[in-house]
C-alpha cells in the first residue's frame, strides 16, 4: 500500500487534483474536465502496473464473511467501514487489467453520448436547455431588464432600502423569464450599481444583493439547474429505487413503494416554486432589515411616479384589491354552489377499470416484511382488506365496451349535472373582467362609459350562457350566441388596455409576465413538459424582442400584436372545437373552425418570422444565435467530459468505495448531510455544471436510494449547487459582479457584500430541511 493508503483512495486523490488542476489551468473547464479524466486514467494505470496500487477488497471466500450472509446481512451492505475486522484480500485496482478497463470505458462513453447527448430519452428535455437559453438570451439582448430595472427602483425607491428591494424583485422576474445567471448579474451590475452607490448604497449592501440576486434563476423555474438535475434525477432514483426494492426481497419498486418510482423535470418545477420565492424574500428582508438599521448606508430614494394620473388611496384599494377580490371570491362561490363548473358532456365508450389495492398484498414473506416495515401494519391491514373485497366481487373490473343505451344514459347524466355557467366562460370573465377594473383604476378621471359597456357586455355574456348555452350546444352555435355581449366586452377591454398601457409599471412588466405565465403555467399546470413550454418561451421572447426594437425605431408594432391574438385564437378553437378533419362525416362547422384556425397559425408563423426578419436586420439575431450556441455547446461538452471522467471513476472502483463509505452510515440524514456538506465546499471551487455531471452521478444511488421524497433532495441539492455561485473564492457571480463594477468597488467590497446572502442560502437550506412540504405542496396539488 503506497503511504498507507488503499488503491482506490489513492486513485480519488489523482483523480481530484488532476480536476482541479485541469481546471485552474485557465483551460476551457468543458474539454479540462474530460482530459482530466484521461490523464488521471494513464496516471492510475501507470502505478497499477508498476504494482503500487493495491487494493485491500474483502475477502468473500472466508469464513467470517459467509457466516455473515448466512445470518441475514444483505452482502450489499457488508463493506471493509462497516465490518473492519474482515478478512481482507490484496488485489489490484484493476483487477483485469488497465488494458480491458480502457476497452470498456471506451464503449461505455460512446454508448453514454448516444443515450444522453444524441438519440436518447433525455435528448427532449436537454433541448429544453437551448430553448430557455434563447430565450432567456433573447430578453436580455431586447433591453427588457433595463426597463424593468428602472420601473421598479421608481415603485420600490421611496421605502429604506427599496433600491435594493427592486433589485431583488426584478432578479427574481430575470430568473422567472431568462434563468441565466451571467446576463442578469451583468445587466444589473451596469444598470443598478451605479444608482446604488450614486444615492449613497453601501457598496458592501449594493454588490450583494445585485449578485444574490442574480443568482435566483438557478432554483426559479424555468431554471437549466432544475433541467439538468432532472434529467439525472428521473433515472437514478428509479434505478435505486429498482434497488432498494431488490434488497427488500420485492420483484420491483412499484410493489414495494406502492406507486411508481417517477419523477419528472414538470414536477420539479412545481416542487421548486416555492423555494425560489422564499430565498427572494429572504433576500427582501435582510435589504429592508439592513436598512432600517442602517439607514445613511441604504436610503429611501424618490425616482418619479410611474402612473401617468395621480390616484387616491381609496381608489387604488377599490379597484386594484377590492374589486377583483370581490369578483374573483364571487366566481369562487358560484363555483361552490355548483353554478360554475364542467359542461363537458363527452363521454367514453368503454367504462372504467377497477381500482386495485392500495398495496400488492400477494408478495414473497420478505417483501410483506420490508412493505410493513416501510408503510406500516395499518397501511398493510387496509390493503389486505381491500384485496379480499376485491376478491369477494370478482377480482378487479376490466374495462368493458359499453352499449349504445349506457353511452346514451351515461351522457344524459353529464347533461342533467352540468353547470349553467361553464369554466372556461367564467375565466374569460374573470379576466375581461379585470381588464375593466384595471382601466378604471389606473384612469379614475377619464371617460367611465367604454368600460360601463364593457361591463354590460360581461353581464350580457354571463345571462346568454345561462339562457341560451347548453351542455350540448355546438360550438360554432355557441360563438354566435354571445358573439355580440363579447363584441361589446371587447371594446369596454379595448379601451382600458390603451389607459393601462399609458401606466409604466404596467407597460414594462406586462408583456414579459404574460410570457412567463404562459411557459411556466403550461409547466406548472401538468399541461406540457418543458421541451415544448420552451419552444413557446424562445419563440415569445423573439416577437417581445422585436416588438421593443420596432417601438424604439418608432415603427408600428401591430403585426407583432395580431400574430400575439392570432396564437390566442388558435388555442381558443383547438380547446372547443373538433379540428380532425381527418376522420369521416366531418361537420361543415369544424371545417370552418379548421380553416380559421389554420389562418391563425399561418399569420402567427409569419409574426415570427417578421419578428426574427427584425432582429436580424438590428443586429440582434446574430449574437442572440451565437450566445446560444456558444453555451448550449459548453453545456453538452461538459456533458460529454464529466461522462468520461465518471467512466475513469467506476473503472478502478472509485464510486463503489465512496458509496460504500456513504451506505456505512445507518442513518439516511447523516448521510445526506454528509453529501451537503460536501457539495456545499465543492461550490467554493466547482462550477454547479461540474457537481451535477460529476458528484451527483457517484452519490445519486446512496441519496435517492432512501425514503426521502426526490423531489426534496433535488430541489436541496440544486439550493445547495446555488451557493456555489456566490461563495468566494471562485464564485462566478462575484467574477460576472467584479467584470462590471466601477473602480471605486472593490473586490473585497464583494466579498464582505456576499457574506450575508451566503449565510441566507445557508438558512434558506436550514428551512427546507426542517420544513420539506415548502417543496412538495406544490407539487401535491397541481396534477401531473
């Protein structure tokens, strides 16, 4: 043994100063990854040959070990930390040779990059890294955040400290619509610091919050940290949960776990909501709490107004907060009493299958053991109980194709239970409805009697579906039923949405917020994945790009604004009419929603190609394209180089030690906190894109392998991989900060300026961990 220390140890310690050393090179981290992995390999192989690594594996053919086997120890948790006492054989690191090692790692990488990088099952949701990078390139590039920037340090700068307050506001929005650290870092860095330290901001205060900030987009969705994670975490949680259940004398993890051992980069993102927010507010708290303490060092600064008509208090609380309460609360009850709801009257041909037991109770006597152990012996007796209810009627009822009459009556019982008012109506109402109240509250003085026609024309609305709308009215009739109330709606929101757009809050923030509802809301409602909310969000960020290049050339914007409204129309006629035109006895009224439709998305097509005809004409397409490019190419190469490295890794057996080092521990929080603390003192020098491609791969079998929920451990882990953004010496936000800063900001100015927010992100993990449903409520009431 070379110094006294195991092969395998000896191997991770090459391994890692060949890491740090690639990386400190000043090499290019994407290809120093991967050739670190190549010279720690020949290194290793070397000292394998000579003889010098030698590595002390127990012994499995001796007496002590096969007495602990036969006693009921599972031989996948024996190891030389659990049982020192062992007998131990010599053998070398290698144990086949250097030779068939590299014959392996050679195959493996290549399968490795055909299943992550080109053909496989996460090549969909990688490419939801270049969408969100597009987009999020694209708003930075269109001068989005300088608007933002300004707008709210005018809302927020009269409150003590409410400069840095807005930026922490408009950082939490960067993250919700660009999720990239280095432009929102930058752009506040050149636009709010100098403010900042123009009104007298300490410059520890100042440089803090604008790199905490920036740094939000890693854990609010969408953020690439959450995809790349994901896309880890679906495959090792299932394969050790697959595992685990082994281990547990079960044929698999559905048995065991009683449901499927899935989990999903959707899922995340609703699992993530709620962290992101609270980290933000933390952010918040300690701005506004320093500076109630500290008052000359982060003053209250007035910028302007930002409304065009000065309002009352009264007035501003009835329409911006009484009103729609009072018209939101009211739709809520209607929906209570069963005056709003479903008018879906579609009914399947087939009835339904029978649910089965809670638990598979018809299990090996191991299983039945591992299952009580792990759900408990009431959750056990109700399956049981359930099973032999199910027995007693049969078994389990298949699904059946139903009669002409059960179709016939099933239907009228959804006719006779539909509500007069049908949701989707209500929710044009709600939101016609709020355009309304906010015209009214943002121009008290000006003529009331558009949006009084507007009202009327709701009202109308609302009385025609319940008079003239049926359940099983068809929707071309349906259309010219309230097509006049909604003509009349129309021109009362028309001329509120031109008083709104004269309010420069609403101005700036408007559009993007839409953008950011429509991709995380299709996200977060379980109505898409990623992949395709991404194409929406990249292809939305280049018409908003190009629609604020057009306003600052002083050129008509409206084509933008039609294909907007023609995208709008097309998810209208998709969500109530039958397009298949492609099926027989099609109705001459789907024929003629298909060919609106068809128009609509022909003329959106066209506002996006205008959109990118724009951008390409003011310089802005191209290095939007070749930012994208750039990283996305960092992204799948330090992909590709981590993969090589982990493949060094297995080869002599480095992973297998440290997950037995790992499973030595009985207590699953130990471990994990193990794991934290580990990741948390990698950020100091390790990129988040090095920890997920390297560390996680080799401790994501022990940490998902557990009874924690995945979705805790993900979103703790990509908390965790956000400090190292921020942590000195190497954090890349401070480098993004320092890129920026004016001369009189120093370095260390930064680094005091980030300790507290460090300290912040420690707390913020501190909640999540004693406080897990912040993480998973979300995700428990959304379906997915």
């Amino acid at each position: 043994m070379l110094f006294g220390l195991d092969g395998v140890e000896i191997g991770l310690i090459i391994v890692f100063f060949c890491l740090f050393g690639s990386i400190l090179s000043g090499f290019p981290v994407a290809f120093a990854i991967g050739g670190a992995g190549i010279i720690s390999f020949g290194i290793i192989a070397a000292l394998d040959s000579a003889g010098l690594l030698i590595h002390q594996a127990i012994d499995t053919s001796s007496t002590l070990y096969r007495d602990l086997v036969n006693s009921g120890v599972h031989p996948d948790t024996i190891s030389v930390f659990r049982y020192p006492d062992l007998p131990r054989s010599a053998e070398p690191v290698f144990v086949q040779g250097w030779e068939v090692a590299l014959d392996r790692n050679v195959s493996f990488i290549v399968n490795r990059i055909n299943e992550r990088v080109l053909a496989g099952q996460s090549i969909e949701t990688l490419l939801a890294v270049l969408m969100f990078v597009l987009m999020g390139i694209t708003l930075e590039r269109s001068k989005i955040a300088n608007d933002l920037l300004t707008t709210m340090a005018r809302v927020f700068g009269p409150l003590p400290g409410g400069l840095a307050v807005s930026i922490v506001v408009v950082g939490a929005f960067l993250a919700a619509s660009t999720g990239i650290v280095g432009a929102t870092v930058v752009t506040m860095g050149l636009l709010a610091l100098p403010t900042m330290l123009r009104n007298n901001y300490s410059p520890e205060l100042a440089t803090g919050v604008i790199a905490a900030s920036g740094t939000l987009g890693q854990i609010i969705p969408p953020s690439i940290v959450i995809v790349l994670l994901g896309t880890l975490a679906g495959d090792l949680y299932s394969a050790a949960q697959e595992s685990r259940a082994v281990a547990a004398g079960c044929s698999d993890a559905l048995t065991y776990l009683g449901e499927p051992a899935v989990v999903s980069v959707g899922t995340l993102f609703q699992a993530a909501l709620l962290p992101g927010i609270m980290l933000a507010l933390l952010y918040a708290l300690y701005a506004f709490g320093y500076a109630m303490l500290n008052p000359e060092k982060a003053p209250a600064v007035a910028l302007g107004a930002s409304n065009h008509e000065p309002i009352t208090r009264g007035e501003g609380l009835t329409w911006f907060l009484g009103a729609p309460v009072a018209l939101i609360a009211g739709v809520i009850l209607l929906s209570g009493v069963g005056i709003v709801g479903s008018q879906d009257v579609t009914v399947s041909a087939f009835s339904d299958i029978g649910e089965g037991a809670s638990l598979r109770t018809k299990v090996p006597e191991q299983c039945k053991v591992s299952m009580i152990e792990l759900h408990g012996q009431e959750a056990w007796d109700q399956a049981v109980a359930e099973q032999e209810a199910i027995d007693a009627a049969g078994g389990v009822n298949q699904s059946e194709r139903l009669s002409d009459e059960q179709i016939a009556e099933a239907r009228q019982a959804k006719i006779d239970a539909a509500a007069p008012i049908g949701t989707g109506m209500a929710v044009i109402i709600v939101l016609l409805g709020l355009t309304l109240m906010l015209g009214r509250g943002i121009a008290p003085s000006r003529d009331v009697r558009p949006l009084i026609a507007g009202a009327i024309g709701l009202l109308l609305l609302a009385l025609a579906d319940v008079l003239f709308v049926q359940p099983t009215t068809s929707s071309g009739a349906t259309v010219l039923i309230i097509a006049l109330p909604l003509i009349l709606t129309l021109y009362g929101c028309k001329v509120a949405a031109v008083r709104a757009t004269r309010n420069e809050l609403i101005r700036v923030v408007f559009p993007p917020l839409v953008l950011i509802i429509a991709v995380l809301g299709s996200i977060l409602g379980g109505i898409t994945n990623p992949t395709p909310a991404a194409a929406l969000g990249a292809g939305g960020a280049i018409m908003l790009a190009a629609y604020r290049k057009l306003q600052d050339e002083g050129r008509s914007g409206m084509v933008i604004i039609w294909s907007t409204f023609a995208i709008i129309i097309c998810i209208l006629i998709g969500v109530n009419f039958d397009l298949r035109i492609n099926q027989g006895n099609v109705s001459v009224e789907s024929w003629i929603a298909f060919f609106f439709a068809y128009g609509a998305y022909l003329y959106a097509l066209f506002g996006l190609l205008f959109g990118c005809w724009v951008l390409l004409k003011t310089g802005v397409l191209s290095p939007v394209v070749r930012e994208t490019a750039k990283v996305t190419s960092m992204v799948f190469t330090i992909l590709i180089g981590s993969q090589l490295l982990n493949l060094v890794v297995i080869s002599f057996g480095g992973e297998h030690y440290i997950q037995q080092f790992l499973k030595s521990f009985d207590n699953e929080f130990t471990v994990f906190l193990i794991v934290m603390l580990v990741l948390f003192v990698l950020g100091f020098v390790l990129d988040f894109l090095e920890i997920i491609y390297i560390v996680i791969p080799i401790v994501g079998p022990v940490i998902y392998g557990g009874s924690f929920d995945p979705k805790w451990v993900t979103i703790m882990v990509a908390v965790n991989l956000q400090t190292s953004f921020l942590t000195p010496p190497f954090g890349f936000a401070l480098f993004y900060l320092r890129g920026v800063a004016p001369k009189e900001v120093t370095t260390g100015h930064i680094y005091r300026g980030i300790v507290p927010f460090v300290i912040i992100q420690v707390v913020g993990i501190a909640i999540l961990w004693f406080f897990p449903a912040i993480v998973t409520i979300v995700p428990a009431l959304i379906p997915n």
